[in-house]
C-alpha cells in the first residue's frame, strides 16, 4: 500500500520513548518560538536544538533533504528583500549597478531562520510521529471521535483512491488516452483519470455513511479504546517544559 | 422478534411510496429470505428494520416497526445498533476507513458504544473465533480477499450482540468460494440462535438457509410462506423474481402439485416419492 | 432555500464522510496534475466541491482539514498556516455554490475569480509574515520583485504575486468542479440537502 505519511517506524528514543501528544506539543511550541524569537542568536540556538533532535532519531538526512527543498525561496527572499526592502537605508555593499542594503538582509535573515525552524521542527514531529496514534492521543484528550476518525481515516482513503486511479488510467490509456501532448490535451487527459475516481469515491460516500451508522457512531455514550498506549513516564514534565520555555521566549519577545 | 404493522413509507423529495402498507413477523431464531425484482424496495426494507428508515434518509413514515420489543421509528440510531446489525453488498465500503487491524475494525462499534475493554476482549474473541477470522486478526483489512471482508463485516456488526442480523445481498459482489464462506457465516449465526433477515438474488441458495420467503414486488408484500409453498403459487412467475430450477423441474412433471420442492435434497426425495406413487 | 438556512451548522454523518473523500481529491488531484506536468496545483478541488454539494461549513472544515492533514502527516506548520485559506474558499465557494453558480459555465468561471480574490486577500498577510511576501511561484514573484523594484510596497506586490497565480489556478479549479457537478445524480446531490422526518399514525 502506498503512503502518504512521512512517518517511517524505527527503534529511537525520539520514535519510542516520547509519546505522539507530546511530540504535537513539542510542534506548537516551536511554531510559536519560531515567530517569538527575538534575536539571531536565539532563532541559531533553537535551530541547533532542532538538528540535534534529528541526529538522534536518526532523520537528519532526510530532513536537510526537506529544508534545502526551501532553499531556492530563501534565496531569492535575500536577493529580493536585499535590494527593495522599503525599509532599506543603510547599503551594506555593491555588485556594479546593484545596491545590498543591510536592512533588507537583516530582514531575509529573520524570515530564513523562522522559515526553517518551522519546518526542522516539523520533520521531527512528522517524520517520528504515526498520525493515526496521533489522533488516537487527541480523542483521549477530549477531541471530538468524529474529528479523529476524519484525520484516520483520509490515510486509508488516499491509497484506496491512488489505486483506483491507476485502474482508470490503465483502461483509459487501452483505449487510445495519451498521457503527452499539449497542455490542452494533458488536461483532457487530466479529467479522463481523475473524473471517474471522483465520482465513484463520491457515490460510496452514502455507503460509508450507513456502515458508521449502524455502528454506533452517532451514539452518544462516551467512547472506549480497543487498544490502549501507556503515556511514558516523565512525558507531563516534558509538556509542562515545554510551555514553560515557549512561555518565557514570548516574554522575552514583548520585554525586549 | 420483528413485528412490521402497516409498514409505508415515501423517500423525501418523492411521490412514490416505495414500502406499501407492509404487514410481517418474524419469530426468535428464524431465517426469513427476501427476494424481489430490482427497485421492489428490498434494501428500503431493511434499512427500515434498522432505523436508517426513517432517521438516516429521512422522509414519511406510517406503521410500526418493532424489533426486539423496541420500536424502531421512536429510537435513536445509536439505540438500534444493539437490536439489529446490517450488513450490505460492498464489502469495503463497510469498513470504518478509520483502523488498520481487523481486530481493531470489528471493536470500532464497540468503542463507539463505549464498551469497557475487557469486555470488548471477550466479544472481539467470540466473534473472531466464531465467523474463522482468529487468524486474520492482525491483517489489514483492505488486504483480505472479498469473502474474508464479508465476514469481517459481519463479524463488526455481530460484536455488537444483535438479536437480529439483516443482511442485504451480502454475496452479490463475491465469487462462489466467497458466497459459500458467507453462507457458512450464517449457518454459524443460526446455531446461535440470532433472527436472521437475508436479501439474495441467488434464490437457490436462499432457500437452503430459510424457513420462510418473503416476496416483495414494487413496495407490496406479494408472499410470505416457506419456500416450497411459495414457489407453488400460480401468479409466481409473474413477480419477476427467480425460481429455483429443481421447483420448476418438478413442476414440469407434476402441475398439480401444491407444495413443490426447491432445494436439491428435497427435489430427490420428492422424485422418489413421485416414482412410487406411479408405479404402481 | 434561504442563504442563512444554508449557513445552519449541522454535522450529518454523510458530511462527516464528505470531508476525508475531499481531501482525498484535493492530494490526489495535485498528484496526477503534477504527473501530468500540467502547469497548475488543482489542489483545492476537493474543499471547492464539498462546499459547493455539502454546504460551507462541511467545505470549510474540508478545507481546515486538508491544511492540517498534511500539516501533521508531510511538511509541519506552513501549510497548517494556510489552512486559514482554505475555509475562506470554501465558504466563499459554498456562498457561491447555494446560489447556483456551479451549475452554468460562465458563472462557474465567475466563481473561480470570486474565490481566487478571497484566497489572495486571506493568504497575503501569511506571505508576508512568512516569506517576506513571495509565494515561490517563479511567474508571481517575478511580478513581485517587478513591483518592489518600482517601490509599490510589499503589501500590494504581494498581493499582485499571489492573485495571479490564484486567478489562474482556481479558475480551472472551478471549471473541473462544475463539470463533475454536472456528472453527479440528482438523488447524490439531494441527500445532503437537510430533509425533514414525517411520521403519521
């Protein structure tokens, strides 16, 4: 079956020993310091913490593969906000005819920084993380069961509708579809595949509907678990941690 | 069990009633068969012994349904669902969507319910032990050939403890070996004494199952006997449902008869009887 | 049908339902556009349809969902910042979608504009906020740089970035969308319309 998550199973403290609610936590929190952070050496700081975290669930490669799919933005970012910045004042150097100024760059810096402790922060929540337990942790947290069972249950469809495209393209293709040509001709093709698969994976929607139904989905006695996941020891400090560091990092932000 | 009173019943944004002044009782432990032409309101039926009519597809009701003594238009659907399972053609499209186990697929009722664990436990065992899924527990369910998905679908509503299963042409989209699994699914059911409603086109194997048929031709109850007397009817032919060739076969021999034989077993029985009789 | 009746929130099992299936579309949506090569995301073709057949609210959550989903399951929290985006689309195209412009051509092509103003004006500030205004589409931030080299300001540059791409992309969105409308049975579109239980003795 095809994935769609980049979560991949393995036997590290960062996969195993911290519990997925905390590892969400662990997302928000950085979000928010990302944006709060006020100075280079603080955003540089929690971007190493970031890394590390990586190294050690064994994910580093995979991740600086993520962040340097930014790279190409960043760059431009630098260049763009280097030059026009409305804020420039200062030049910092000249390439003939252009003018670098420093207020444009201080300002690329700040958005790089953010842009990939934002997105380190989420390879290691994504990459360590399965969603379905994800979820799982949520609904005992007092998600609503309905919220839960939507985020699960789109990882078993999106392989469910991959399938049934790649059906509809091997019988429109035997009958003469072409996947080249023109922009025009790729788009009818475009609807020749992807047509079908949206309207049978509509008409089981009512299906589905029933099946949940007549399994008590919408009683509304408050539900139990089948299988049950121990939270770890320590995982409350952690969370508690956590807070307390995103907390402090705002303050610091409003102080200075 | 079931009491179906006067049972009518009109889709919204409809006309047509589709169900007609529907009059039926089904006793504790029997297996009544359903057949019927396309569009004679067999599914509309069923869903009616679950709650799903009214309270899912809404529209106008009249007549009562009661299944277990409870009465299914006054009741919530999450009430019903410990009455009656439902089990329909598409053996995936019954599937949660939400569980990556077949164990944890046939416990998502009982989560919903809010069973305790211990006895989710000892009902997923039950259930898993008495439809052979025991070894298919750990496997994803969308990876099960088309029998082994039917069952698991049964097996999901059955945790649930019904006192009546309605199944709604459960093999129509298996092959024989997947048909022969599902109907071995339902001799087990019997053996536990659970009142058992089946749709089936597949009027032969149908009536191997059932002690009763019910005909529904156009939202109208047009029989309701057991097999034999059924097909013994003279307006048969004219309800556009299939009859069982071994009944046809006697019939061409013997006209008269009252009570023809459907199945297999009695059809020899019956020769043999016939041969003596003329005989002599 | 008036519009406030079409903006009562209820959460039907068949809307619940509705929302993996959009996000379904959506990923599965950008994934053949982007086996194709086609020059467009068609990406939010799932929110835009389940808005426009079940209603706003189940069009908007869709759309907070996708964001989210892939937020958690591929790239973290930029595209769970956009998901902001998303529910203003949906609400806007289910606005759309009750009044009946999915279901004649040139209005369907109307709707997209509407919708590709609404994602502009809601996506800017995160652009902004974000990447300092660029959308990292090379036609629009061409623009962009255009702009900011001419001092118009990062707010209107970013602006122009993110509504060009948007008017073309959510034009063509639209477009598919009404076409699979026009597939839909009448009795498929009818189930998701509220309906009322009659019961007579």
């Amino acid at each position: 079956m095809t994935s769609v998550t980049l979560y991949r199973p393995r036997a590290t403290f960062v996969h195993q020993g911290v519990d997925p609610f905390t590892k969400l936590v662990y997302l928000l929190c950085s979000i928010v310091m990302a944006f709060a952070i006020p100075t280079f050496w603080g955003a540089a700081g929690m971007l190493v913490l970031n890394l590390g975290v990586l190294a050690w669930a064994r994910e580093l490669k995979r991740s600086l593969q993520t962040i340097l799919g930014s790279l190409l933005l960043l760059v431009t970012i630098f260049v763009i906000q280097g030059l026009f910045n409305p804020a420039n004042r200062t030049l910092l150097f000249t390439l003939g005819p252009v003018h670098v100024y420093q207020e444009g760059i201080l300002f690329a810096l700040t958005i790089s920084f953010r842009v990939v402790n934002i997105i380190a922060a989420s390879c290691v929540f994504v990459m360590t993380t399965s969603p379905a337990r994800v979820m799982d942790a949520c609904v005992r947290y007092g998600l609503p069961p309905k919220a839960g069972y939507v985020v699960t249950s789109i990882m078993q469809i999106i392989p469910t509708m991959l399938t049934s495209v790649a059906r509809i393209r091997e019988a429109q293709q035997s009958r003469g579809m072409s996947m080249s040509g023109n922009v025009l001709q790729r788009f009818r093709s475009f609807l020749a595949v992807f047509g079908p698969m949206v309207l049978s994976s509509l008409i089981s929607i009512q299906d589905r509907a029933i099946a949940l139904e007549v399994r008590g989905f919408s009683a509304r006695t408050k539900r139990t678990f089948y299988v049950d996941h121990p939270v770890p020891r320590g995982m409350v400090l952690l969370r508690a941690l956590l807070l307390l560091v995103t907390i402090a990092v705002v303050v610091w932000r409003l102080a200075s | 069990m079931i009491r179906v009173r006067g049972l009518t019943y009109t889709y919204p944004n409809s006309d047509k009633q589709v169900l007609k002044n529907i009059t039926l009782e089904v006793e504790r432990g029997e297996t009544l068969g359903i057949v019927g032409p396309n569009g004679a309101g067999k599914s509309t039926f069923c869903h009616a012994l679950m709650g799903l009519v009214p309270h899912f597809y809404h529209g106008t009701i009249s007549g009562e349904v009661i299944v277990n003594g409870v009465s299914v238009v006054q009741s919530h659907m999450g009430e019903m669902c410990r009455h009656v399972g439902l089990v329909f053609q598409e053996p995936i499209h019954q599937f949660s969507g939400a569980k990556l186990t077949v164990e944890e697929e046939i416990a998502f009722g009982l989560e919903n319910l809010g069973v305790d664990s211990a006895t989710m436990q000892e009902r997923v065992d039950w259930v898993t032990a008495l439809l052979g899924l025991a070894d298919l527990r750990r496997r994803n369910p969308y990876e099960l050939s088309g029998g082994q998905m039917q069952r698991v679908a049964i097996a999901s509503v059955l945790v649930l403890k019904p006192q009546v299963l309605v199944l709604d042409e459960p093999t129509s989209q298996l092959d024989p070996a997947g048909t022969a699994e599902v109907f071995a699914a339902i001799e087990a059911l019997r053996a536990e004494g659970v009142t058992t409603v089946i749709v089936e086109h597949k009027v032969e194997l149908l009536v191997e199952h059932c002690s009763r048929i019910a005909v529904l031709v156009d939202g109208e109850l047009k029989a309701l006997d057991t097999p034999s007397r059924v097909f013994s009817r003279a307006d048969a032919e004219h309800w556009g449902v299939e009859i069982p060739r071994y009944s046809r076969a006697y019939r061409a021999l013997d006209p008269a008869s009252e009570s023809v034989p459907t199945t297999l077993h009695e059809t020899v029985e019956r020769l043999r009887d016939y041969e003596l009789s003329h005989r002599g | 049908m008036s519009l406030r009746e079409a903006f009562r929130f209820r959460l039907t099992t068949m809307g619940i339902v509705m929302i993996p299936v959009a996000v379904g579309i959506n990923f599965v949506g950008k994934e053949i556009a982007n086996a194709l090569n086609l020059p467009m995301w068609l990406d939010s073709i799932g929110t835009i349809l389940s808005a426009v057949v079940a209603g706003p609210w189940i069009g908007a959550i869709s759309g907070a969902v996708n964001n989210v989903f892939f937020g958690l399951t591929m790239d973290g929290g930029m595209s769970i910042l956009y998901g902001i985006t998303s529910i203003a689309i949906a609400l806007v195209a289910g606005i759309l979608g009750h009044l009946g412009w999915f279901r004649s051509l040139p209005k369907a092509i109307l709707a997209g504009i509407l919708v590709a103003l609404t994602a502009a004006i809601v996506s800017t500030p995160l652009n902004v906020a974000l990447w300092g205004g660029q959308t990292g589409k090379v036609l629009g931030d061409a623009i962009f740089a255009g702009m900011m080299a001419k001092h118009m300001g990062i707010w209107l540059s970013s602006f122009v970035d993110e509504g060009v791409m948007d008017v073309i992309d959510k034009v063509i969105n639209c477009f598919v969308v009404y076409l699979i409308v026009l597939g839909l049975p009448k009795r498929f579109l009818q189930s998701f319309q509220p309906s009322s239980t009659t019961i007579r003795q």
